[in-house]
C-alpha cells in the first residue's frame, strides 16, 4: 500500500559535515560525481581495459557473489584476484569482499567448514529458505557469528581488500520472519545479526569499510543505529515499488540521516528498468545502453540534491558487468565541484548549486534538469 503523498514546506537538508574521509573511506572529493561501482563478472576475468576503467571512475567498488569463481575456484579467490590488479592502478581504491548475512549463497571456499546446525530453521524444524530455494543462516547462533566474521575477516587479511558489502539485512527484519520462527526468535535473530556486524568491525579495523544492504523509504531505518556499520545502500531507488514521490523523498532524506549519525549512503540508482524484466532483457545491449544513457538525469539529480560528503552514486539495470556498471556516461566526467550549499526545497522540488552545476528536481512529475558549466 502506498503512503500518503505529503506535501513539504520549504525545506533545507540537514548542514553539511565538514568534508573529511570517514574512517577507512576513499579520501572524499566533488571532483566528479562520487561512484561507487558494484557487479561482478562470473564467465571471465576483467579484462585489463575493464580493470582501468574500475580503478579510473571509482575507489569505492563492490565484487558481488560469484566475481572471478569460475576461472579461480571460489568467490574468494576471484574477488581477491581483481582486488589485487585494481588497487595496483589505483592504490587508494577501496574493494569490498561481498558476504551475504542472512542467504548462504554457494561458490565460497569457506563453505566447506559451514556446519549444518546454524542453519536457521522454522518453529516445525524446516529450513528457513529465501523464495529461490537457498536456505538461510542463524546469526542468533554465537558459533555461526564467529564463523560469518571470520570468513570477512581472512579475506581481508589474504588480498588488498577495503572491507565488506553485507547483504540482505531487511530480509531479516521484516514481520515475515517472525511468521516463520515465532517473534523470539526473529528478535534473536536481528540481536545476532548487530552482534555480528559489530565483531566484524572489530576485526575488520577503523581502516577497512563495512557497507551494509539497506534501507527502503522510511522502512530499516534501525540499521543507522547499530555498532559496526559505516555505510548504507539504497538499493531500490525510484524503483521496485518505491517509486512514488514520497517514496523518493524519504529515502533522499535518509542520507542527510545518516550523515548525521556519522554514516554514508550509496544511492543505487536504475534507468527505468533491469535485468529481472525478460523483454527488456531481449534488447540489443546497445540499445539498453543508449536507453541508460537517455535515462540518468532523473536518479542522479535525486542524488546531487541530496548528497552529503561520503555519499556515492552507483547506476546499471543489474549486478553483472554487462549491465551498465562498466560504461562510460558523459556526467561522471565532468567536473562536478562542492556544493555551494545545502538544497533549497520548495515541496518536492528542489534546486542546489554546485562549483560547475546547476541541479534542478521535481519529485512529483519525476523532472529534473543538471546544467554543467
């Protein structure tokens, strides 16, 4: 059900932080817009070309389940194979091990010591699944945390890796849970989950990042709040049911949020559709490519006039290489330049200036327009 479209009056984003990198952030610049790049390429290895490309637009980049496993044996070692050759070209990127904290997705070595007991298991004894069928782990079990951070934490100790992308928190916190395995052990659940975000911090250092799966308008916000994590994303940005203005203007809202609570917020941003939807997918690539290229003012608009220092913008139709994440779009080469200001909001639209742009949004028609200069 869709929530109420609330009209604001003249709104200003909370002050900016002052401009400093975070502990273990990339250090911070409005150069270009800031990318945070996040895919995998399971059929081959990046070509040299795709690994310039990475470690020229981004140090913030993210290697998804199955990156590399296919030509060197497990997840593992094709994350660590592409982190080593990225960081060489650009030695202050930041590359993060994926680890999904509540699926237990196969291809990773460390697999192989995962015991059958913490696996998580309903209120009749069956295996609690995510709906394609792969069961979930119990991270209300202490042996499970140690095992779930530990594997984060070899990976970061055996490759040139920035730290985590954790995934699939909100699965966790959703009242289906509790449907499942009954309200104690669902808060069990959740309990564990901190506790293990927060030992993998601790293991992790100040100089590694741990960016977490997400938030959703005004849904998750609790996350904000727990030990251990740095960053957020925003995943279904404008999309997935969530694209009604209101929808828009809270999840913009959670980055000055977050800011305030010491934290940084990935916006994923999407051109209109994405790789779930099988006609769009029949498409010729380039076509798909012109269409993304036609169709990011909107996303990255909503970005800029909400960005705070941290913030990262990413943008594809999926999670593979071949989805967008490893093209060039013309706004992620021009110089962009700090905000002079923090928006200025009139209802749901809003204006900012930046050093060599003019941004312009209107969430309720979903217009926007960036004059670069």
């Amino acid at each position: 059900m869709k929530r109420p479209l609330i009209l604001l009056t003249t709104l200003l984003l909370a002050p900016l932080a002052p401009l400093h990198a975070a502990d273990g952030l990339p250090p911070l610049s409005w150069d270009r817009v800031p990318l945070n790049l996040h895919f995998g390429k399971r059929t081959t290895d990046l070509t040299d070309a795709e690994v310039e490309f990475v470690a020229g637009h981004s140090s913030l980049i993210a290697l998804e389940k199955g990156h590399g496993a296919s030509m060197h044996g497990s997840t593992e070692a094709g994350i660590a194979d592409s982190a080593r050759r990225i960081t060489q070209r650009n030695p202050a990127a930041k590359v993060l091990f994926y680890f999904n904290a509540f699926i237990n997705w196969s291809g990773y070595d460390a697999f192989k010591t995962y015991r059958p007991e913490w696996t998580l298991r309903t209120t009749t004894g069956e295996i609690v699944k995510h709906p394609g069928g792969t069961a979930r782990p119990d991270p209300s079990n202490a042996e499970f945390r140690e095992w779930w951070s530990e594997v984060v934490a070899k990976a970061n100790r055996s490759a040139p890796l920035g730290g985590v992308f954790v995934d699939a928190l909100p699965q966790a916190l959703t009242p289906a849970l509790a449907k499942q395995v009954g309200d104690a052990k669902a808060r069990a659940v959740v309990a564990g989950l901190r506790e293990m975000l927060a030992l993998t911090k601790r293991k992790l250092g100040p100089d590694r990042v741990v960016l977490v799966n997400g938030l959703r308008t005004t849904d998750f916000r609790e996350i904000l709040d727990w030990e251990g994590i740095d960053g957020v994303m925003i995943e279904h940005f404008g999309a997935f049911k969530t694209d009604s203005p209101a929808d828009i203007k809270a999840d913009l809202d959670s980055i000055a949020l977050a800011a305030a609570k010491g934290k940084f917020v990935v916006i994923k941003g999407w051109p209109g559709f994405n790789w779930t939807e099988r006609e769009a997918m029949q498409r010729p690539a380039a076509e798909l490519l012109r269409l993304a290229r036609e169709q990011i003012t909107f996303p990255l608009a909503c970005f800029l006039v909400a960005a705070q220092p941290g913030s990262h913008f990413c943008y594809s139709w999926g999670y593979v290489h071949n989805h967008g994440m490893l093209e060039p779009y013309a706004e992620f080469d021009r110089p962009l330049g700090p905000p002079k200001a923090d928006a200025k909001w009139q209802g749901l639209t809003a204006t900012r200036e930046f050093a060599h742009a003019s941004v312009w949004v209107d969430l309720s028609t979903k217009q926007a327009r960036i004059d670069w200069r």
